[in-house]
C-alpha cells in the first residue's frame, strides 16, 4: 500500500471522525483510556453497560480543523484498525486517487447540506453525530414541535428536504465509505 495514501485520503476526508459515518467509537481491550482522557476525550460508559465498557462520541474530539488527529499516536484501536471501503478501493487500484478525492468533496458538500438543514430547523449541535441530530429533529416533527421561526409550510418543506438529504448522505456513505456485508 501506498505509505502516502492516508495523507492524500483521509486529511481530505475526515468523514469517519467529524460525525458523519460513525456516531460513537468504543474502546476495545488494550485501549488506554486513561491517556485517552488525558488527550481530552471525553469517555463515557456505554448504557447498561459495566463501567470497563468505554465509548467516546464522535464527532471526535481530538480531530482539528485540518482533519489531523491531535491523538493520533495514541488513537483507540477501532480508529487504527478502520479502513473506508473508498481507502480499500484505492490501495488495490480499483479506484483512482482523483476520483476518490471527487467522491470525498462531493460527500463532504452532501454532509455539509444536511448540517445547514439541520441548524435551519433548530439544531445546531455541532458537536454531535449527524444521524443522532436528525433522530432529534425528526422526533420534534413527530410530535408537532416546529422550529421557531419558522411556519409550519416552510418547517415541513425544509423537514422534507432535511430527510431526502439525510437518505442521499446514507447511501453514499453506505455505497462508497462504509458498505453493509449485504451489499456485497
């Protein structure tokens, strides 16, 4: 595999970390989660789970504005070991560097839409997962809280929007970034 390739992918990338792909990372034997604290990591116990069993939210807290990982070095296990299915695609030639770098702007921009939505509907909680975000915000409709702001036409036309970018999002992640093994 090409020793550049995480350089030239995934400081362009950043889809697994920022809240996009992945909702929570749990830390699995081995992990250190006491440096991992220590780096800023906010842990928490998983609910109903015995206290050993530790996962963080994403997105991470230790990923920067530059899409470096600021705990890196010390970064858990299940952030080591996960290759993107794009990333597997270009290590074996299936996919060109080019074209994966068009596959991640395009993905950013469609992850980017679902953010603006969302804070358009009264969430803007950056600092938590896109799908738990829109779980939230489709709760609301569900129970007839519409956003301030906003009349019930116009919540419900940008609630519709939201869902049909939220689905576009899901399968591109699903299809490009983090297949089912069904799909296969």
């Amino acid at each position: 595999m090409n020793v550049s390739l995480p350089g030239t992918l995934c400081l362009h990338c950043g889809l697994c970390c920022d809240g996009t792909l992945f909702r929570d990372v749990e830390l699995q034997p081995g992990d250190d989660a006491e440096k991992l604290r220590a780096l800023g990591l906010p842990l928490r116990s998983r609910r109903g789970e015995e206290a050993n069993s530790l996962k963080f939210s994403q997105p991470c807290s230790a990923l920067c504005s530059d899409l470096k990982c600021r705990a890196y070095a010390d970064r858990p296990t299940r952030c080591r070991e996960f290759e993107c299915a794009l990333f597997k695609s270009v290590a074996v030639g299936k996919v060109e560097v080019p074209a994966a770098l068009k596959t991640i702007r395009q993905t950013r921009q469609m992850a980017e839409k679902v953010r603006r939505l969302l804070r358009e509907l009264g969430d803007a909680s950056e600092l938590v997962s896109l799908a738990r975000r829109f779980k939230r915000v489709k709760r609301k409709f569900d129970t007839g809280e519409l956003p301030e702001g906003l009349d019930a036409e116009t919540a419900y036309d940008r609630f519709a929007e939201l869902s049909l970018a939220v689905h576009e999002l899901d399968m591109r992640l699903r299809t490009k970034f983090h297949p089912d093994p069904s799909d296969v």
